[in-house]
C-alpha cells in the first residue's frame, strides 16, 4: 500500500506518527527551505481504505484539504488528487502546491513501475 512510510518517504515526503484514523495527527518533514521549516502538520479527515484518503495539510498559517481517491477502472487504479482550501490571497502557495504535486506524481509513477 502507498501509504506505507517507507514507500511515502519515496514518492511524497518523510511521515512520521501516521495512524489511518480519523482525527489522528501526523507530520511530514524534509529539509527546510527559504520561507518553510519542512515541516507538514496534518490531521487524517477520513480513511475509507482502500477507496479515500483525506486530510488537512497545515504549513505556517495556511490550511488545506489533500484528498487521494481511487477508483477501479477496466486496465487497473486511477488516482485522483484534490489540494482545495486555498484562499484568494494564497496563489503563491497554490502555485508551489501545484509545482510539488506535479514532482511527486512522477516520483509515484516511478515508484509504481518498481513495485507493481
């Protein structure tokens, strides 16, 4: 499963105290960079495994809402991925968001050719 630490740390960010329960709190951390610590707070919304996953991305003042859905399909999975909640004065951080998730979706890629 993607959700896995070890896989996580592969293709989004390194996870610590990740518990599927909704309400649990967990963290993503890297190294940090100008203008962020590296680090993600996050509470788990919801975890309909292996269907959904949905939690709240929390960096400095900026709250969001990370959602993976997966559907079956007649050839395999498709995945689909919702970052909402950014606010009109936050299209910088959207456009970071989007610049990160399009980086990590071809690490996931690569990820899913090794371990399928």
């Amino acid at each position: 499963t993607l959700v896995e630490p070890e896989l996580l740390e592969q293709w989004l960010l390194p996870v610590f105290d990740l518990r599927l329960e909704a309400g649990a709190d967990f963290t993503f951390r890297r190294e940090p960079m100008p203008e962020w610590d590296g680090v993600v707070h996050c509470r788990l919304l919801e975890c309909d495994e292996p269907r959904k996953l949905s939690y709240a991305w929390v960096v400095g003042d900026m709250q969001t809402v990370v959602t993976f859905t997966l559907e079956p399909t007649p050839s395999g999975t498709r995945m689909a991925l919702v970052h909402s909640g950014f606010r009109e004065d936050q299209k910088r951080n959207w456009g970071g968001a989007r610049y990160g998730w399009k980086m990590m979706a071809e690490k996931l890629v690569a990820l899913l050719g090794r371990v399928a």
